[in-house]
C-alpha cells in the first residue's frame, strides 16, 4: 500500500478553498489506480513515485490547479502539448478534470513506463545566447580597477551579461551612470550583480 505523506495533507489544506476537492479527487484517483505510489514533496509540491521514479504531480496556484505525468509526451502522446507543467491544462473546478476511466488508463500507461525503466524524454536544450558585448564605458572603467577587471573576466558568461544587460538597460545618462560605479564597486568586491539574492 502506497503512503500518505502528512506534508500533503498540510499543502492541501492550505490551498485555496476552489483547489481543495480538486486536489483531493485527483490524490484519491493515482491512489485506487497505483495504491503502491508514495507521495512525496519536490519543488514544493505534491508528487507521487512509483517504481523508482516521479509518476505524476499536481499543484495549486491562485487561481487553478495543475496535474501532469513526468513522462507527459509519453503518456499523452506528442499531440498534446503540456501546458505549462500540467497535462490537462487550468483546472478550477472538479468539472475539469477528465473522466476517472480516463485518468486511471493514463495512470496505468505512466505505471507501465516507470516499470520498464523508461525515462523522459530529455528537454530540447536551448542554443547558447552569444557572449555579450562589453560596452566601451564598462571596459573603460573596468581598466581602472584591476580587481573588478579580474573578477569579472573570471566571470561565466552569464554572469558577466547580467553585469553587462544592468548597465546597457538604463534609461538615462544618469542612471547608466550610478550603475556603472556600483558595478566596478561590486565586482571590486568580488559579487556578482545579485548578490544579494544568492543566499536566500
């Protein structure tokens, strides 16, 4: 028998009050049709796993709910595009959800998969952006300061755009200004452009 994790009864309940049938119904569904599914909490939402892997997952937002299956093109078939991380798209009442034969079926298949060891499809991975070119008042100011030259030269390129982006998106003389002296300071110091964000 698969188990009920106590932390889903705890994000159930906090979900909005139009989420919660929705939610529960879809739960009771992947239990009657894989009772072996353990719930777990990844990316802070309810997931089910079976046979040494995510099964399906559902998550409640402000105004809708969301379930899909972790192997979704798989399961659904490449017709039908995910919306967003869900595979039946917006759901705000129980009338969204697809039929409980429906979903068992859909269930059973992701089961069959996750038994035969297949995996996701790997995600079509994006072209690199380019490196960003460096404007002429950043490199000038950067000579002037050897040690934020030589971090933001030990930069990735990411890093250095964010830099990079921050300055060239100022609208004003000014304002490019005011950015271009706290980013010397910053990568003075070592920091990358939100630094102060890293940690939380």
């Amino acid at each position: 028998m698969g188990q009920h994790d106590p932390r889903i009864d705890a994000y159930i309940e906090k979900s909005a009050e139009f989420a919660r049938p929705i939610l529960h119904r879809l739960r009771e569904i992947v239990h009657e049709a894989c009772p072996e599914a353990e719930e777990s909490l990844k990316w802070s939402m309810p997931n089910f796993d079976y046979a040494g892997g995510i099964l399906c997952g559902m998550a409640a937002f402000k105004q809708h709910v969301s379930f899909g299956f972790w192997k979704h093109a798989l399961v659904m078939g490449e017709g039908n595009p995910r919306d967003g991380m869900g595979s039946f798209g917006k759901m705000t009442s129980l009338k969204d959800l697809p039929t409980k034969k429906e979903l068992v079926a859909l269930i059973k298949k992701a089961m069959k998969l996750n038994e035969q060891g297949v995996k996701a499809p790997a995600a079509r991975k994006k072209a690199a952006k380019p490196a960003a070119a460096v404007p002429d008042d950043l490199q000038a100011a950067l000579k002037k300061n050897r040690k934020a030259l030589a971090t933001f030269e030990a930069f990735s390129p990411s890093a250095r755009r964010e830099y990079i982006d921050w300055i060239v998106e100022a609208k004003r003389e000014e304002t490019r200004a005011k950015r271009l002296a706290q980013a010397v300071e910053w990568m003075a110091e070592g920091k990358h452009r939100n630094w102060k964000y890293m940690n939380c």
